[in-house]
C-alpha cells in the first residue's frame, strides 16, 4: 500500500529560479547554453488558453463550445462541471488567481437541490471527485459539505436487488433508472465514497459502494473476466464481450486503486483474481507489439481486435500492480495508436491498423500512463512521448476560443466541444509529465479516474 503522508503539492516556482540562476552564474554570453524548452510552462500557457476561452464564453457552465464560443450544460441546467473538474489543476499549476476565481464560483452557485436526473458514474468521478480532491489540496470545509450533499443524493442509485447501482438517480426525488449497465458504472465509486466516509465518519458511503464491487466481482464469468453490460436487478449478463475499453476499464482500476488507497485487503484478492485471466484471454501478442483485444467472458474465446484510446489506460494499471515489463511494452503500442494519424483515433482494428473509431476526443488516457511509467522508472523517452502528444494537440486540436475534439482524424475535422476532463485530465497529466520532479507523487496520492487526487489522510 502506498504510504501518503506529505502534502501532494509541492512550491516549484522559485526553486526552479534557483537552480537555474546558479547553473548559468559561470557561463559568459559566449559559453552560456541555449535553455532547454519549459515545457510544463508551456502546458500550464495552453491550460490558460483553454481555461479563458471557459471564462469568456461558457463561464457559470458545464462545459465550453471552443468552436461557436457557446456553451453545453449537460442536463439543461449547470452543475459546474468543468470549475469543479479543473479546480486541482489549478493547484497543481500554481494558478492561485484562477483557482481562487473558481473557488468563489462553486460557493456562489453550485446547488445540487435540483429537478435533475443525472448519471451516477459521471457525477461521481467529476464533481463528487473533483469536490473531494479540492477539499484536500485548499481545505475549505464547504468542499467537503458540498461532496456529502452530492454523494448522499446519489446513495439511492444503489438501492437495487443486487446492490449494484442503476445508471441514473434523481437528485431531488432519488427515483432511478437505468436496470441495464456495466461493470464501469457498477464498480467506479469506491475510490470517492470511500473518501468521503473516511473524512466524514460515515461509513454508508463506504459500505455502499463496495458492497456493488463485490456483487459484481461474484458474478463474474466463467474465465474470471466481467462483460459488458448487466441486468443490475436479476444480476443476470446481457452482454458477456469482455475487453478493457468503455463500459468495464475504470472498473478494474478501482480494484486495485481501492486496494492502494484504503488498504483493504478484499480488493487486494479481487485484484489477484481479476489480473491474471486479463492477461491469458485478452493479451494479445502480435508482430506489431503488445494489445489487449476482445474475448467471451466465459468461454475465453477471442471475439475481435479492437483497440483504442480508453484502453491506454492500462499501462497505468499495470504499473500499479508492478508490472513493468508489459506496461512498458503496452504503452509503446499505445504510442503506435497516437502517431497513426497524427492524435489517436478513439479505436482501432490492430490486426490492420485501421480506424474502426476515427473521432478524438481530447482523451488523457495514454498520457496518463506516460507519466506513471516516468514516474516509476525515469525513463526520459515518456517525456519526448509528452512533447509529441503536446505538439500534436497543439497543431490539430487548439483553437482561438480553446480546444476542439476532432470528428475524423483523418480528414482532421474539429467537434465544437471540449469536455472538462481536458482540463481536469489531459492537461494535468501532461504538465506532471514535465513538472519538477515531486511536483506529485504517485507514493502519496491515488488518482481517482478522473485525474483527482485523493490522498490518506486517514491512517496514522
């Protein structure tokens, strides 16, 4: 288990001017070096970039239209996705002025006492994770007060035969919706409730959440592996493909982020149970590198080839386990992914590498495990992937009013939307990618799918 005792942010700023001050204090205009790119300035720049295109066209909502300069609330009315989603990156940047600007926002006008029916998974991992993570970087008691609200307006989603969550819940009235599901949006809670019960002394949000976990975990197929969606009041699969993509990957993340953060050994045996048959039924070694494909979840049989961006979120996984090797070799297979047409198509065929997929939408997923494969081995070829990936979205994806999904990356056609996670993820990943080393570390704080870091305060 990760043990986290310092504070995950760390001032880099001034010793950043120090060291450089001292190392040029020798140098003569003739012998002085050319200074290495800022790499992490620069990202912390195209942060800004985006985060002012919010603030003059979509400020006070969900999400910015970087094209039209409008704006998208996801249920026709605001819930603050993307100040909530990139509150702590703001932190992590050093962006004082920007995150105190999105401070007074939230405690201005985020209400949850709304005739809205929103999807549990999504809510969760931004805002009831981003409302915990600010909490613990900023320390103002009203982000916790908030996440309780939120997460106690949630808790009915939970009520089912099984314990596994319904997709939807009502956050006035509680009533549900959504009986068919998947492993993702059954088992992507445990990281936030369990936080939450831990900081609040309530243990409901904590026993909830990992009760669906393990309902789901015993109802496994007969190869060890989960499908792709759920009858969550019978228990019954209504789609046995098993894969690491949408719909089941956060799923075995939390498994043995739950197992990091907590220290609870139950999700350290799910997890034991759980790696070894993803890696006999959907590993899939080819001359062109290391994939993860589809297979039945009971007979273990190979279904398809498809691989794609929200896969590239397993070299991470694989790290945390302490695999290495495979997440080294996934993450350059990963790479091939990003440097097929330019920024990585949502899906591919790796039989043929062609996209089957061909959209992009500013995901974090492959940049997340670059930085979790330098973190843990130094290697400096996952940084020179983090300028790839930055030069990339900076030639196909920026924009004048911010940053623009693409539609086809082969015709590189631009989407007017950009998501919160761009700024709550993407760019976050990769300025750590750059950032002074330290700046937060994985031994300190387990990141929640979302990008948000929560960290142990719990056990002394």
């Amino acid at each position: 288990m990760h043990i986290l005792k310092k504070p995950i942010i760390r001032t880099s700023l001034l010793s950043v001017l120090l060291i450089t001050i001292v190392s040029c204090a020798g140098d003569t205009p003739e012998t002085a070096q050319k200074p290495e790119i800022d790499y992490a300035a620069e990202v912390r720049a195209e942060f800004l970039h985006a985060w002012n295109g919010y603030k003059e066209f979509a400020w006070g909502h969900d999400a910015l239209e970087p094209l039209s300069g409008g704006y998208h609330d996801w249920y026709g009315e605001s819930l603050l996705m993307t100040p909530v989603d990139a509150f702590d990156t703001m932190v992590i940047m050093g962006l004082d002025k920007e995150a105190a600007e999105a401070k007074a926002l939230i405690f201005k006008q985020l209400d949850f006492d709304k005739d809205l029916m929103v999807q549990n998974f999504e809510i969760s991992i931004r805002i009831l994770g981003g409302l915990l993570s600010a909490y613990q970087v900023d320390g103002d008691q009203r982000f916790l007060d908030l996440a309780e609200d939120l997460a106690t307006r949630l808790l009915p989603a939970f009520d089912s035969p099984t314990g596994m969550p319904y997709r939807m819940v009502h956050l006035q009235s509680g009533k549900t919706d959504g009986k068919i599901t998947n492993p993702a949006e059954i088992g992507t809670y445990f990281l936030e409730f369990g936080t939450l019960s831990k900081l609040t002394g309530n243990p409901v949000f904590y026993d909830t959440t990992k009760k669906a976990m393990v309902e789901l975990h015993k109802r496994r197929g007969k190869t060890g592996l989960v499908g792709g969606g759920i009858d969550v009041e019978t228990g019954e699969w209504v789609n046995t493909s098993a894969h690491l993509s949408g719909g089941i990957d956060s799923y075995y993340e939390y498994l043995i982020k739950g197992w990091l953060l907590f220290g609870d050994k139950d999700f350290k045996t799910m997890w034991d149970e759980t790696i070894v048959p993803i890696n006999r039924y959907l590993a899939d070694e080819r001359d062109n590198g290391l994939w993860y494909g589809f297979a039945d979840m009971d007979s273990g049989e190979r279904t398809d080839t498809r691989f794609g961006a929200l896969d590239c979120f397993f070299p991470a996984v694989l790290v945390l386990g302490g695999d290495l090797d495979r997440a080294a070799r996934l993450q350059d297979s990963c790479f091939k992914l990003w440097n097929l047409y330019g920024v990585e198509a949502e899906q591919i065929d790796y039989s043929s590498m062609e996209a089957t997929s061909p959209f992009y939408m500013l995901r974090p997923e492959v940049i997340e495990s670059a930085w979790y494969l330098q973190f843990y081995t130094g290697d400096k070829k996952y940084r020179e992937m983090g300028i790839t990936f930055l030069e990339s979205l900076k030639k196909y994806c920026r924009v004048e009013k911010g940053y623009a999904q693409i539609k086809d990356v082969t015709t590189m056609e631009k989407v007017d939307s950009m998501e919160s996670f761009f700024l709550a993820e993407t760019l976050k990943y990769l300025y750590l990618l750059f950032a002074e080393k330290g700046t937060v570390s994985l031994d300190e704080v387990v990141f929640n799918t979302e990008a948000h870091p929560l960290r142990n305060t719990w056990d002394k």
